[in-house]
C-alpha cells in the first residue's frame, strides 16, 4: 500500500496565530488537491516557538486554540499533523499559571486522534529543552511531570496513535522532540515506542538552524531508522525567530529516512518554504527508494545562506526596507555591506564614510571603491569637527563646587578621544542618518570584538542589529572570499580591504599605513576566545594555563601550531595576555553586551539568550592561581 | 534542652567561592567562640545563586567544591549548614553536561551528614524554579528527575537528617527550596518531612528581594510550622546579584517561626550582613518566646532601601566609584540623584544639565537648584550648537547614486531632531563627561517610559544602570516625597520640580510653561501598562477590552475610578489609545528594552530577565477584533 504524504515545511511567523493557521489551511487544500492521506506540519506551527514570556497571556493561549480549531475542521478528507499549544484549563503548571503543553495534534474528519492510552486527546513533548536558547519547563508542562502525576513512568505514556489510511490501520510513532543535542532527547521516544510496533515514525520539530546541526541529526535519526527497521519522517519549518538578543533562522531540512536509515529524501534547498509531496510503501518501509545526498552544512556556505535569510526575515518582519552602514575601508563593514547589498537591494542601502584626522587615504579609497562595487548610495560624513568642538566644549566647561564655588576643569585622555570618535560616528551621525534615509543602521562587530567588548558602547558597537557578530574573525575573511568568488562573482570587496592590518584607525598608534592596528592577534585570539564560549568544554584561565604547560595549548584550542611561542617571548608575556583578555571578556565585555543589538545567530553559542551571562566580577580559581605560581616561580 | 544556633546571614559574591567561603569561616569562627551548636548559611553560599553559564565552566565547579572542602574541614566542634554546587562528575544532565545539584551540605566533625535514604551525602533541592529571573533546569538537575531515575518517588527522597547535638540525636528536616511564589515549592518537602517526624525544619534560600515578597512568605511558613507544630528556621543571604539584564537586591530577613507559626526572630534592618544567635528549646517548639513584629515590605520605605542598597552594592562590584547623572529640572532624574547621592557621597556625583532651546528657564533654574541642595558638582553643557551642526552637516552631505552620479541632500524632520537631541546629550555629552570624571552615567528612565519605549536609543535610554526603571511614574513621586520627608527632612527636591508636568521638552509643543508636556498620561497609563507587564493576569488588548465594555476596567487595572470617562470622549479615542501603546509596547518597546542598561529590580516583573521578550510583531487576537468591530459598529 502507498501512502500519499505532504510535508508542510512552511514559514512560521512567530506570533501570528491568524497567518500561520492561514498558511496552514493553504498548504492542506493543495495536499488535498494533489490526493495526499496526510499532511505534517512542525512543532508550534500555529504560534510560533520563541516566544517569550508571551505564553504568560491567556488571550494569547485562547487564540491559538481558536485558531487550532480551524486547522482540525478542515480534516475532512485528509488527516493533518501539526504542532500548537495545549491548554489544560482546569490544570495549573508548577508557577501556579494555566498548565500549558507544547503539543502534537492528529486530526482526521474533523476530530482529534491520539487520546488511547494518553489522557488528552493530542501528545506532548517527550523531554523539554532548557539549554541553550530554550527555556521549555518555563513555558510547558513536561511528560515526566505529567507522568509522575499520574503516577505512571514516561515510557507508559508514549504509545504509537492508529489512524485509518487507504482503508488500512497504519500506527503513527508521533514524536515531538529534540533533533540534536542531547541525544536522549530523540533517542528517548523513539526506543518506547519501537516496543510497541510502528508502522513509521513521525517528527515534528521547530529546530533553529546552527553550523553542522543536521549532519548530526542525521547520524542519530538514521541509526534510529536503522536499529527500528521503521522509516522516519522529519518536519521542521523555516522562517525567523528570535529571543531578544539572539536570533535564529530556521532551514527546514525536512528529511525521510527509510527502514535502513538512508536519507531517501531531503528538502533543499535550505530555508524554502514549501510543502512537498512524498510517497511511501508501508510494505517497504521505502526501502526500495534510493539515498539521496546530504549537503555538510558546517561551511561558509551555509553562514552566508542564513545571513541573508536572517537579514531579509529580520528586516522584513520589523518593517525595515532601508539600512545605513557605516564603512571605514576595513573588513567586517565590508562584508556586512556585501551581505545587505544581497538580501535587499543595494539601492536600499546608503553607505557612510566618517573619516577623522587618523583615517588614512588608503581605507577611504577603500570604502568608496567598495560602494560603487556594490552599487549602494554613498557619502561622507566627517567627524574631526565635530569632535574638536566635543573635547573643546567639554574641557570648557567649569564644573562648579556647591560648597566651596570653586570651579574645576574635566580633562579627556587620548583614549577618551577614541570612544568619542566612535560615537559621534554611530550616535551623532548614522542614527540621524538612518531616521532620514528612513531605516536602521548596522552594526558591523564580529565575534572576537565582542567576546572582549573591543568596542565603544553607543559607537561602534550600536546598530539596529549585529549581523555577523556570530562570526570570529576568521569567518570574516572566509565569508569576504565566498562573497567576491562564489556569491558576486568578481572582486566587489576590494583585495586591498582583504589585505590590510585590521585597524580601528582611532589614534596614530592605529596607522594602517605603517602596518599598525588592532591589539588583537585573531590568528591565536579568535581560537583562545572561542574555547572561553563554545558549547562543549568551555576553558577558563585554568585550563589554558595547564594546556601551556602541557605543551598541547595549540592543539587543545584548534590555532595553528607554534604560534604560541611565536606570539609571546616568555610565560609572563603569555599569562598577562591571557589575563588581559580574560579580564575584558568577563568584566567590561559583559557590561557591554548588555546593551548590545540583538545578534543573528550561526554558532553553537551566540552570544545574548545563548550564552547567558551575569555581571559578576573577573574570577581566577584556586587552582588557576596555584599554576601560576609556580610556573613564575620555576 | 537548649540549642544554640548561629544564623549565618552573610553578603554572597556571586562568583567569588574565595571570598564567600572566607566570609564563612569568619562567621564559623564567631559562632563557635559563642558556643553555637551549628551555624546555618544560605543556599549557594559559596558560588552565588546568579550566574548565568558559569556554571558550565567545570574549573569553576571545581573551585565550588574545593572551596566547600575548607567549611567542612572547619566543622569539627560545630555543625555547618551551608548551601553549594554539588557535582556528580560521574553522571549527566539532560544537556549531556556533568550533573550539577543545588545541594544543602551538613557538616561535622570534618565529614558530611545526610546520606541515610539518599544516594549522596548532601540533600537536593525539592523543586527548581524555571520562573521570573531563575533557570533552575538549565543548570541543575532536580530531585522529580533523580526520583525517576531511581524508581522511587520525590517523598522516598526527602527525610530528616539525624545529627547529635548537646548530645541528644536532633531530626534536622532540610529543605531547600523556594520560598515565596507557587506554594507547592514550600509546602511539598514540608509535608512530606512532616510524616517523618521531625525536631525542626531549616530552610536555607537566596532569595532576591522584591515587593511584597516576604509577607507572603510568612504567611506560608507560619502556616506550615503551626500545621506541623514544629518550628522552621529560614536564612536568607544579603548582596546583590544579576542575571545581566536584571540586577537584584538580597535582603536577608532570615526569620524563625516557633511551633504555633508565630514568628519568634526576624532579622533587621533589611539588606544587613550579620551574624545572629538564637536559643532554641527543642521541648518547647520555641513556645515561649514572645512573637516579634515584622515590618510590610511592600510600602516606598522598602523600594527605597532596597536601590540604595542596589546602587551601591552595583557600583562597588563594578569598581565604579563616580556617577555622572543628567538632570533636567523633571521628576526622573531629581529622585535618580536623590538616590545617588545617599548611596555614594555627593561629592562623587555630578550633575550634568544640557538645555537646548527648547528647556525652559524654569527646568534650568530647577536643575541648579536640585545640585545645591544635594550639594554636589555641577555643569552645565548646552547642546543647541552641536545639534545645529549635525542637522546642517547631514542635510548638507550629497548622497551619491554611482550608477547615475546624481546627488540628493537626506531631510531631517522635527521628531528626528528630537531624537537628536537625546542622543547628543548621552552620547555626545554624557558619555565623554562620565569617562572624564571617572565613572559612569546614569540611566533615569521610569518604568511606564521603558513599557512604551518613550525614550531614545543612545539617548536618555544610555547609562550604565537603569537604577528607577522598575518604578511607575507613581511610584517616582512617592519616592520623591520620601526622599524629601523621611530621608532628607527637607525640601531637597524642589516643589516646583513635583509639581511641573512632566515634560521631555525636546520641542516647543512640549513647553513646560504652557502646562504641555509628555504624550503618557500616567494616572491612567501607569496602570494600564502595569496591567501589560504584571506578574498574575497579563492582560492584552482582548482583555482591556472586554472591560471597557463591561464598564470594570478602571476596578481591573486599579485606577481611580471615573478616570476613562474623563480621558477618552468615545469609544474610537479610547481604542486609538489603547493600539497606540499596544503597538509601542510590543513593537519599538522591545527593541529599545533589547539594548537598555541593566534594570534595579523591585517589581513582581522587571523588565529583561524577569519578563523575557521576543522582538516579534503586533498581534491583536481574533477575539479582540471581533470585539472591536462589534463596539465600533454599535
């Protein structure tokens, strides 16, 4: 017997409830059109998944039933899965509000499906996440509370869902879980369920993309495909959704895998919005459908896709059709450039040269040769005076002594000079600007900048959004490569912006001409930061320090061999630079995140609701202190 | 028999497991040269409560547990209470990370007790709050899931702890858990220890202070101790603790209820780092001692401790000895530096006044005067000229199309150059001032402002601390009559600034002189916003409404009655207001509260981490626009 089943790897706009459901009822008539059985939605098709503390208002709640409900009464002739939150009206969850659960409906002639042995008519989420960007036992019920209620195990609870499809009983194994980090998480449902003979595993997910997620998804799904001799389809949706300071694209990349854990269809390309129709022989477990292949998607191409996604998504989804950057001939706002000049349309983008005393000729050719390779709008807006004046109005000024009336005079330092460049460039200027150009402005920082707050607050670091400061600097220049070659197809970010000394250019100690830049190192520093953020194993000064005793510092961060002994002369040279940027990861760069733009996030650990971080003091263990000790001492 | 125990109501330093465990063996020593049976500190007393992903770093874990090895080293003549990290390094939590528990460690005699009927020797937290500012389930794994994975059920897990003290064996009945919000979370180990038989219950908590929150609690514990007949000592710690976006006070009131409920010791002042000693007779349930009087913690008194305290303990865990403030001659930033100057001295406060020719000389003259009467330093820094040249330097940049080479001039317009104005005051001004003086500038915005985003980014919204953004406008001028009565006992805020209408006056439609001023109408919006953003019954536009129609909403939201009626002529006025806000709130609001400073929380929902935000789209549910149409059709 063949089953006929459409994919629904729709857009979900988190929050919409009315266009979601909308979408929804589309996807079904085609499905319907096309003779489909079935058709899948994702996880939280309806409301959307990040949500915040949205889930708190009980309009809300009842919206998403009301809407819930027009997707079960269009089941007439088609049987329709689909993700939504489930209020138990009468039940409270464990901070005293309405329990909520995140959800799994079947629904088929325009009833639900899926109470035998389950004491709702829908199914609930497995395991809830609450690392990363999730927070799911803030929000939802989970089954191991619900099961504890019940006084029944977890496994008790999990049982497949009977349909009638071409006339036969088909068992669904609903699922509704992790697809990739814990592997319990996928691994948990599906095992209870293979006890109880399915006829094919279903998995709906609203799975947020990073950096080589679904090759590892595929691993675990496939061996579980595999070692249950029952195919599994995944459904996940595509679109944008945020958490505040972190924002994530969703890739879709909805996969069938057959009995033998062979991906025998995969949806690409990534981030297309789409229902796909599939045909699957119960009898074979669609085995007798060939793999198809599986793109990595841990390279910089898959970075460039979900900025551009991101971008447009984002810009779109607050209503922004015009952005401004600021350029100054170096390499992050260049790429930044390229990657908006993509996602909207370069006539839509004004790029802004605000040059001082300390820009050189070189990075303002730069800048402007850079607008025309792209085509954007372009100007100059210098800061010198404006500056001079600031410095001049400031140290003018007496400040009074109530008690004594005596005057006194503020005096600002070179570095001072520096922050206030920076912000009469983002705060006077591009901010004004922006409200003209009737749009945003960007902000242009990359990962290593941010992770030690290498930047001014309300300068260089404002904007409406941090497009590529999920990025290291490495990234940076693999993504300025992709873009001239693979994306523009000739050289629209100039060789020489490639070429140059990364330099803030905020002082003459900064001169790019003599070769002169930043005090950041990325060849080692953007390797030592992402070891102090990263997912798994996060260092501390503790661990880096027994690494370089070890002699495995290199090979434990991933930078190239030998460069440490090249870098620093001798241990005290090695540990003030670990100390340095450690103390500004953990002291001003917290400070300064705070009040960041919201990041559009590429990696296991953006910065923001990812990476969650208080404003506590720089911390050195025992042990660490201990290390260091005697290796001075030595 | 008598007991004497200490209670070790200390100041924890979140992250700091090297001061916190000194602080500790100071208080140990103290209450053995006392003669103390035991001492008993509060829940994660040696590595903070509030420390974002920290607790993934294992360097760190580590250091928690070595540093837990010197107070159990200490207990050889006393028994140590005392709450830590503990780890499991052998096992997993749901993330796949090294196990970690919020554990409650009885020490004596150099060794652990509190392993009978429990896999290890320390208790566990009973359940963990995934609420407001706290992510238990991110980083700990609790007692419902251990019970599980030991096939027994959570009251298997919770026993008494047999200790011998003044020689007779004493039954501890060890909780750790919440103390305020759902009631399960402290009634479900009391019950359950309850059935065990126990001397005497000890909660040890790190509970953040917020209004109301300990007169709730007291009536919780009182209730249980009386229904259990057994007196229950709880020990809250002091300090200051964040969760970046949401800084908050600890403040102590560790309390001890006698067998009736009656509370027989409550710790004060609030906010108090101390060491108290209490007798306890066992025979007696602590029977005879007189019941104390606990003071209402939800009145002005209590908000305005509890920012005092925040801002100096902020400040001094920053290293930030000066505070710049800008003053307008308004309400805000008069009780911002009313604050600031009890919580530093006034000399390390200077006020900044920035007129444009839009200030009045009323706010001016006010502004001066505010700095005399607090006596602290003073400028003024007029802006009108840096904002004429930024106006006539952005309308005077040609803007270059390079596929045509045509020009164009951007048009700046009247609500631009508003918004130019707040920024050339933080950003331009503020910023630079701040770092010449030697510290920070202050954020003043109120809560109502920060609910709508009336503020601007870069602008009035900047500073390194948001020190009055959890205060109605109501609750402002409370606290500045306060500030005045009870704390300066004299009119250090000048009438005229209380009475004026509050004013941005960044236009002349804005002219304070004229009685014009801000768009928010706080009598009424105070309340409706409240309403948006409160802890119980979040209401949405649905919900307002429906009791606007219902003719209740003045009763719903707690404003004065009639008020509606007053403000609003018809039914289309009353709904454009509520949209306008709606959208403001939950449009451009989110944006702006993404990149604000860190928020003194006081409230039941503080923005930022208390009340968490996806920068999604407006959404009015269906109910709300039937019902909408249905009064507009009338």
């Amino acid at each position: 017997m063949k089953l006929k089943i459409a994919l629904g790897q729709m857009e979900i706009i988190p929050g919409r409830p009315d266009l979601n459901s909308q979408t929804m009822l589309k996807m079904i008539d085609e499905a319907q059109a096309a003779d489909c059985h079935m058709v899948i939605f994702p996880e939280m098709a309806i409301p959307g998944y990040l949500l915040g503390d949205t889930w708190e208002q009980e309009a809300f709640l009842r919206d998403c039933e009301s809407y819930g409900q027009d997707i079960i009464a269009a089941s007439n002739h088609i049987i329709i899965l689909f993700g939504n939150v489930a209020v138990d009206w009468e039940k409270k969850g464990d901070d005293g509000r309405i329990r909520k659960y995140n959800a799994l409906f079947i629904a088929h002639n325009g009833s639900l499906l899926g109470g035998d042995n389950f004491p709702y008519p829908f199914r609930i989420k497995t395991l809830l996440p609450n690392y990363r960007e999730f927070d799911d036992d803030r929000h939802f019920f989970s089954l191991r509370k619900l099961a504890q209620e019940l006084q029944q195990t977890p496994e008790d609870l999990i049982s497949p869902v009977t349909v009638t499809m071409a006339g036969e009983a088909i068992n669904l194994g609903c699922i509704l879980c992790e697809d990739g980090w814990g592997e319990d998480y996928s691994t948990q449902p599906i095992t209870a369920l293979q006890k109880k003979g399915v006829t094919f595993y279903i998995n709906i997910s609203s799975s947020p993309f990073t950096l080589g997620k679904n090759n590892k998804r595929n691993r675990i799904f496939a061996k579980q495909a595999a070692t249950a001799q029952v195919p599994l389809i995944y459904v996940n949706n595509v679109g944008l959704q945020n958490n505040g300071k972190t924002i994530y694209t969703f890739d879709g990349a909805s996969t069938i895998y057959n009995k033998k854990g062979q991906v025998v269809y995969y949806s690409h390309p990534a981030f297309a919005h789409k229902l796909d129709m599939f045909e699957l022989d119960v009898a074979t477990g669609a085995d007798e459908l060939a793999p198809v292949e599986v793109p990595r998607d841990d390279q910089i191409d898959f970075i460039y896709q979900a900025l551009v996604y991101g971008i447009q998504k984002f810009t779109s989804a607050i209503g922004m059709k015009k952005v401004v950057i600021g350029i100054s001939g170096g390499i992050d706002s260049a790429v930044a450039a390229g990657l908006y000049a993509k996602a909207l349309n370069p006539a839509n983008l004004l790029l802004v040269n605000m040059p001082s005393q300390y820009n050189s000729e070189t990075t303002k050719n730069l800048a402007r040769q850079l607008a025309e390779n792209l085509g954007c709008l372009y100007t100059v807006l210098p800061i010198q005076q404006s500056v001079d004046f600031t410095i001049q109005q400031i140290e003018g000024a007496p400040v009074i002594n109530p008690e004594t009336g005596a005057a006194y005079h503020l005096k600002l330092t070179p570095f001072m000079t520096e922050n206030i460049q920076a912000r009469d460039r983002s705060s006077r200027i591009l901010a004004a600007v922006a409200a003209a150009f009737g749009g945003g402005f960007s902000c242009n920082a990359n990962k290593a900048e941010t992770t030690v707050g290498y930047s001014t607050l309300y300068g260089d670091q404002a904007g409406f959004l941090a497009a590529i400061a999920d990025l290291w600097k490495y990234q940076v220049y693999q993504l300025a490569h992709y873009l001239n070659q693979e994306v523009y197809h000739r050289e629209v970010i100039p060789q020489g912006i490639i070429d140059i000394v990364p330099s803030a250019e905020l002082s003459f100690d900064q001169a790019v001409d003599e070769g002169k830049g930043d005090p950041i190192q990325y060849a080692y520093h953007d390797y030592l930061f992402r070891s102090f953020v990263q997912w798994w194993n996060k260092s501390t000064p503790e661990d880096i320090l027994q690494w370089y005793i070890t002699g495995n510092l290199e090979e434990k961060i991933g930078c190239q061999p030998g460069l440490v002994k090249q870098l620093f002369t001798n241990d005290i040279d090695f540990i003030q630079d670990l100390e340095r940027w450690w103390n500004q990861f953990t002291g001003i760069g917290v400070a300064k995140r705070i009040q960041s733009p919201p990041i559009m996030a590429v990696s296991r650990r953006a910065f923001g609701f990812d990476h969650r971080e208080a404003q506590n003091g720089v911390y050195y263990t025992r042990r660490y202190r201990e290390l260091k000790e005697q290796l001075l001492d030595k």
